[in-house]
C-alpha cells in the first residue's frame, strides 16, 4: 500500500483537534487508501517541514510514496542549537513571532482558555530560560526582520523539495496555510525572480491558504486552529475537487 507522507506545521499535525485522525491529511490518507506518515509539527517553520519530509521520504524510500504539504507562514525559522531545546524534534527548533515578539498571549491565541495561555507561557518560559528568545530576538533584529528574508526563505525551501521529490520521481502536491507565502510588496530582485521562476505551482492545489479560507468561509474554530469539521470540509470542497487528486481517488 502507498504511504502517504505528509507535511506541515499545527494546522497538519492536527492541533487542538480531539485526535489527529480529524487532519486534512489523515483524513486525506484514508480517502486514497494510503497509510499515512505525518510528519507535522506544532509551530514547525517551512525549513522544519522540507527537512522532516525528506527525512521521512529517505526512511521509507523502498515503498511506495505520495508526499502531500501544506507550507507554513514565512516568518517561522529553525536552527539547529547546540543544546536539547525540550522541543520534540530537539535539538532542531522553530523560532516564531511569539519567541521573539512581546505581545499579549490572549491578543495572539485568540483566547482566554487558561489551559491554552498556561501551556503558551510555559513554552516561552523555556525558550527564555534557556536562551532561545534572546538569540531570536537578535536574530530578527539583525537579519530576519524584511518580509524579503521570510519569503526568500521559504520560496528556497519549496524549490529545495520539490526538486527532490521530482529527482526520486515521487508524486506530490503543495499548498499552503496562509497566503502570505506568496504576498510580497517589496522589490523583486533577481534571487527573488529566479526563485519564483523555479516554483512549480502547478502542483499547488489551490492558491488560498487554509487559514484564510477557514475565515473567509466562517468556519468553526477552537482558538487559532479550524474546528475538525472545517479540516472535513477543506478535504470535500477543496482538496477532492483537485484534479491533481482525481487519479488516486478509488
């Protein structure tokens, strides 16, 4: 049986959802009657997912494959530090705008769930505790703060998979959680254009991200992640009506 591997950050992994069986991707998985590998991570950045999708992609080379990822927001950025961050994918870990941002936890989440603030805050805590929010800070400070940065970031990471997929001949499809991954106001200089130029976006199966769709639509939400009937009804409407899927639909 083909294995579905899949890519993405907390709107992939399923967060806040009663189980991760309610993800557009499993759920995806189980309509192509594909095992599922999903390797998505909560606040996981573009860089995170294209490295956890070759990974997976290299461990179950021999099988037959079928990646399907929803990219992130573009001002997420991993490193690898040189100590265990606590994070699951330790020592890797993603900097996000509430690493290196001193903003109002219940503004941010949308909410004044004290479950969802008390585990936010512990997680800063850590970040600060072991030094991770002051090397964010610094860092977008010194490099990452130009929208130019997020989107040459990230466009590299597409370009970077999507050229490996098609090297190892695995089928694919992208898309995207939020429109900004393609929204840039600024100059578009010869990186940026060569960049775009190498984005095959045939393979994106629509060019409006999840987020924006799930609030276009007024779909039912916990705090910032879509209630599991929207993942149902983003797979029915949106997915399914793909052409890019119609072949490996039984």
């Amino acid at each position: 049986m083909t294995v579905l591997i899949a890519g993405g950050d907390s709107f992939t992994f399923g967060s806040e959802l009663p189980s991760q069986e309610h993800a557009w991707a499993n759920l995806l998985a189980d309509k192509l009657n594909m095992n599922i590998c999903n390797t998505a991570r909560p606040a996981a950045s573009n860089s995170a997912i294209r490295r956890n999708v070759m990974n997976a992609v290299h461990k179950y080379r021999e099988l037959d494959l079928f990646v399907a990822v929803m990219w992130s927001f573009p001002n997420r950025y991993e490193f690898r530090f040189a100590y265990d961050t606590g994070h699951l994918d330790s020592p890797w870990y993603s900097i996000n705008p509430w690493t290196y941002n001193d903003e109002n936890f219940e503004e941010h989440f949308f909410t004044k769930d004290d479950n969802t603030l008390e585990k936010q805050i512990e997680n800063r805590k850590n970040a600060e505790a072991l030094g991770m929010t002051a090397f964010a800070k610094s860092y977008v400070r010194n490099v990452a703060q130009t929208k130019y940065w997020e989107i040459y970031n990230s466009w590299c990471e597409i370009v970077m998979l999507q050229n490996y997929l098609v090297k190892h001949n695995i089928p694919y499809v992208f898309t995207q959680v939020d429109n900004s991954l393609f929204e840039f106001n600024g100059k578009i200089d010869n990186t940026l254009t060569a960049l775009r130029a190498d984005i095959d976006m045939t393979k994106f199966i629509t060019n409006e991200g999840m987020f924006n769709w799930a609030k276009r639509t007024k779909q039912q939400f916990y705090t910032t992640h879509p209630h599991e009937s929207a993942h149902k009804i983003w797979l029915d409407q949106i997915l399914l009506q793909s052409d890019l899927l119609h072949k490996y639909i039984i």
